[in-house]
C-alpha cells in the first residue's frame, strides 16, 4: 500500500515540494554557477530577503533547522555561555544534544504556558552573572510560533527584548513556521523582527513547502567578521547553495510565503470548527497557526492511524498534535472529522 493512501496531518515534512518552488529548482537547475554562495542565484536570494527584512542584515542559508540553531547560537555565544528556552522548545526537547555538544553552552528550560514564555519567569531564571562557577546569560532562544502552534504578541515579545537587553542578553528566534506566525499577527516580515528587536533569526523554509533549507538572519553588526568561518564550522555551508537561494527568492516572490501561510492557518482554523463539535473530544491550546492539540486517548490514536499519520506528542497529557500542510485540504479535514466521529463514539 502507497503512503499516499493516508491522510498527512503529521508534519509539513511529510509534504512534497510546493509547486512553484520546484519550478525554482528546476529553473536553476541549469548550466554550471560559482560554488559555496559565490553565484548570482544566492545573492539574488539574499537581496529578496532584504528586501523583506532590512537591507542591514547579514543572511546565509543552512541545510536543516537544528543545523541552522546550532550555526546561529554557536556564532553568537561563547562556550561559557548559558541559552534561556521554554520547556517545550524543539531546541530543548528534539535536538537530542546538538544544540549543547556544538555551542558549548549550557541551556536552561523555563517553564511555559501553551509553550510561551512568561517575562516574569525568565527574569526570574536570569541569575550568577560574574560567578565564575556558572555559565554566563548570553542568548533567549524563543520559538515564533510555539511548539503548541501558539505566537507570542508584538508586546510580548517586546517585553521579552526588554529583558534581554537590562541584562545584555541576545535574543534568538527559531522561527520553523514563522510564516505562520506574521499572518496570525497580520504583521509583515519587518515588523515581526525590526519592531520586536529580535537579533537572530532562523527562518524556517522546509516546513513552509521547501525541498530543504533554512535561512539565519543576524541583525546586529558582526564586526569580527566570523560568521562566515562559523558556517563552516558548523557543517552547513552547501556546495551548491544556489538551490537553497533560489528557494528562498520564490517563497518570497509576491509573497507566496503569505499565500501558503494563510492557507495552513486557515485549515486549522477550519479543523478546530470542525473537531469541537464531536463529544469528548477537546483542543487542547489556543489554534493560532497551522497546529491543533487535541487530548486524545492512545486507544483512539492507534485506531485513526489506520487512516492518517499525526503524532501522540504528550503521554502524561494524552496530547496528539495534527499540523497542516500546503498541500492539504478541507476534503481532507472533513473526511478525518468523520472517522473520528465514528470511532469516538463506537
């Protein structure tokens, strides 16, 4: 039996490619170019980033999300240093011991709620700057949205860059689906980053309907210079970045990035309609982006992954999370809606 005879609301990285970012593959698919980022695709890739965020950035394109941290965070923080997250954050939980063993640092999980971070308990979790005996607060890693899909506000996150900066804290973003994120909040690209004083961005592509690829956005000056070296430190400078670029400019080529994100948003939204009205099914967190929680019991998992991939994410709360794709559709959602009827009340 095909995959394909299944539902996906697993993850985006179950998806195939979007259309019009194969057809940017295949366009660049041609002829030979410089390697390494020295061609005319990578820095026209760049130039549509700038366009979207600032021409006073520094760009470079990685092959994978945890890649991507681990380049941004290791060029941006000592090895003495310590890296604040959330409890839930893919950083902390799902990228085994990459992020300490490749930084150096030590990473401190703060409690949150629907995966958010309060100001109040990050300050708290903020101590022993000058104890020679303790890793010094370098960074605040925020995940934009959450792993429980949720976002925080522009004024949360100001609120958190306010921290950041009594302490001389830099505030990294690992923005997966941050997509997502800027058409929850109606925001555009700039807002969501210059407005909200973030000083490094992993912006996601992969999940957002890439073949692969992720783009890190310094937007502070590096006047040593060395980010480049810590690219390569870091296993993630390609050969052949043109096909990372170029993925990258047709994403934001009359923001298809908005198109694609509105269409995610959207069919969660619709999920969320749709589910609430089966009884005994509860959402489990706030829909705010592509991801519905939902508290589920494993019986009734095991018996719909006879039609449809989506993860149990949390065993102590019976959590099972769908997140929606691209490629997915409303046929798709009423069709899973209804074989959960079924079984949930049989």
């Amino acid at each position: 039996m095909s995959n394909t005879s299944k539902i996906n609301f697993a993850s985006e990285n179950y998806a195939g490619v979007q259309h019009d970012i194969m057809q940017a593959l295949a366009d660049v698919n041609t002829g030979s170019a410089p390697s390494y980022g020295n061609d005319s695709y990578t820095a026209e890739g760049i130039a549509a980033i700038k366009n979207n965020f600032g021409d006073d950035i520094e760009v470079f394109f990685t092959f994978n999300g945890t890649g991507a941290n681990n380049f941004g965070l290791g060029a941006a923080a000592a090895r003495y240093n310590s890296i604040y997250c959330a409890d839930v954050a893919h950083l902390y939980v799902d990228e085994s011991t990459a992020p300490e063993s490749f930084t150096g640092c030590r990473l401190y999980a703060i409690k949150s709620e629907a995966g958010k971070i309060a100001p109040a308990d990050l300050k708290a979790a903020i101590k022993r700057a000058g104890d020679i005996h303790h890793p010094q607060p370098g960074v605040v890693s925020l995940t934009q949205p959450t792993e429980y899909g949720t976002v925080y506000t522009m004024a949360e996150l100001q609120a958190i860059k306010a921290i950041c900066v009594e302490n001389n804290l830099l505030l990294h973003v690992d923005g997966a689906r941050f997509f997502n994120a800027a058409v929850h909040l109606d925001a555009s690209l700039k807002e969501l980053t210059r407005e909200t004083g973030i000083d490094i961005l992993t912006l996601g592509g992969t999940k957002a309907g890439m073949m692969y690829g992720e783009a890190v956005i310094f937007f502070y000056r590096d006047a040593s210079g060395s980010r480049k070296y810590h690219l390569k430190r870091s296993m993630q400078l390609a050969s052949k970045n043109r096909f990372i670029a170029a993925q990258f400019k047709a994403m934001l080529h009359n923001d298809l990035w908005k198109k694609l994100a509105l269409h995610t948003n959207a069919l969660a939204k619709e999920f969320e309609k749709q589910v609430s009205k089966i009884d005994g099914i509860k959402v489990a967190h706030p829909v705010e982006t592509n991801a519905v929680f939902l508290i589920m019991s494993p019986e009734l998992h095991a018996k719909m992954q006879q039609h449809a991939y989506f993860y149990y994410w949390n065993d102590l709360k019976k959590e099972v999370r769908l997140v929606f794709s691209f490629d997915n559709t409303t046929e798709e959602i009423t069709h899973f809606v209804k074989l959960l009827k079924q079984y949930a009340n049989g």
